[in-house]
C-alpha cells in the first residue's frame, strides 16, 4: 500500500510541474509578443503629443553654419527637424526581419562642408549599421533612383551616422521629386530594413508622409540654395 501511495504522489507531483512549465513558457512568450506592440511604446507619457502642421514644421528647422578657426574651415547643417536639437528628418519604418520595430529609425540630411554638398545618415537601429560598404537606394515616386554606397567607415555603437558626397544632379532629384520609399542594406550581416515614410512614432511632430515629403524638399532646395549663394560669392570675388 505504501509503494502505492507514493506512485500515486508521485504521478500528481510530475502532472503539477509539467502544467507549472507550460504556464511559465506561455506567459515568457505572451510577455515577448507584447514588447513588440506599438501601443508599448509609450516611454514618455508624461510628454504632450505635438503634431505640426508643415508651415510649423518648417518654420522651426534652423539652418546651423559653423567656422572652425584652427583648421579654417566651414560646415553647414540642419537643426530641429520635427524635433528639438535634431539634425535629421526620422524616416520609420515597420520591420526588420521578423520583429516590428516601428520607434527605430534611419534620419536623413544635408549639409556642407568645405563647398562639398553631403547627404547625411543617421541610424538608431542596432541590428544596421552605416559601415564603409553599406547601401542606401532611395525610389522617388517618379520612378527616378539614387543609390548610394558608403566610401567610409564612420561612428559606431548603438547610435551610427554616415556621409556620403552627392551631386548637383542628385541634389535635384531630392529638391523637385518626392520619396516614395528607401531600403537600407548592410553589406556586413547581409540584412535589409524597408521603409515607405509612412509610419511615425507616437511622439514624433508629423504624421503624415506628405509633409515629410516636403521637409525633405524644402532641406534639399534650402542646401542647393545656400551652395549656390556660396559658389556665387566666390566667383564674384
């Protein structure tokens, strides 16, 4: 009687532990799906959300020109795109490989530097780096394209930023056509990330493709703008 008593314990002490496991796993995947959610990334709740109309998401970006005494030199750069003390326009996007990412992001500029006209890349995104090698194509809904590889290697660590020499040409088609979408590619690790200028962070200052469709139009005629100024100057000099 008493090897069966504890054959009997023992069964119920096995059918316990195998449902305890089956619950642990269950709520450990449920707790991974959620973490991906968009509604989860609500880091700030405290922050008022702003959306800005594209007059007042203009009117606040601030063109920034620098000097450099000792090497006697001059860059010039955007500053407060959409956002605050930020240099770059946040262009989101909604996967890279299997998980939805959305509040990650790539951000895009244009500067000037020592006459030399530079689009500018920004990365957040910690699987994707801006290595020397790495492809950004960029299709604008006209169907023209820009492709780009990077001839350099630049920072790295979670944040990335990269710059590559573009034309005047190629200045235009940023100036007069509008993005349609852009896939960047990291040579390295042979992955891609997709994005179409449609997807926006809850807090981000614009929700609408369209007006980042002209803030990049009114950076890329704002740089043409001031490089043709310089260029005059000079010439005239």
């Amino acid at each position: 009687m008493e090897i069966i008593f504890f054959i009997i314990i023992g069964i119920f002490a096995f059918i316990w532990f195998n449902r305890k496991n089956e619950n642990d796993y269950k709520n450990e995947n449920t707790s991974s799906k959620l973490s991906f959610e968009k509604e989860d990334y609500r880091m700030f709740p405290h922050i008022e959300k702003k959306e800005l109309t594209l007059e007042q998401a203009i009117n606040k970006i601030e063109l920034v020109t620098q000097k450099d005494d000792f090497e006697g030199t001059t860059s010039i750069h955007f500053n407060n795109i959409t956002q605050e003390n930020y240099n770059y326009l946040p262009m989101y996007f909604e996967q890279i490989g299997e998980l939805t990412v959305s509040h990650e992001h790539i951000g895009i500029s244009f500067s000037i530097f020592q006459d030399r006209i530079y689009l500018d890349v920004y990365s957040n995104v910690q699987e994707m780096g801006l290595a020397k090698g790495d492809q950004l194509i960029l299709l604008f809904e006209n169907g023209e394209k820009i492709d780009i590889k990077f001839p350099f290697a630049r920072s790295s660590g979670y944040k990335k930023s990269n710059t590559y020499p573009i034309s005047e040409s190629e200045l235009e088609t940023f100036a007069e056509q509008k993005l349609d979408k852009w896939k960047l590619i990291s040579s390295r690790k042979n992955i891609y990330i997709v994005g179409n200028n449609s997807l926006f962070f809850e807090l981000c200052e614009i929700n609408e493709k369209s007006i980042a469709q002209e803030i990049i139009k009114y950076l890329a005629k704002t740089i043409k703008n001031k490089h043709l100024n310089k260029n005059t100057i000079h010439n005239n000099v």
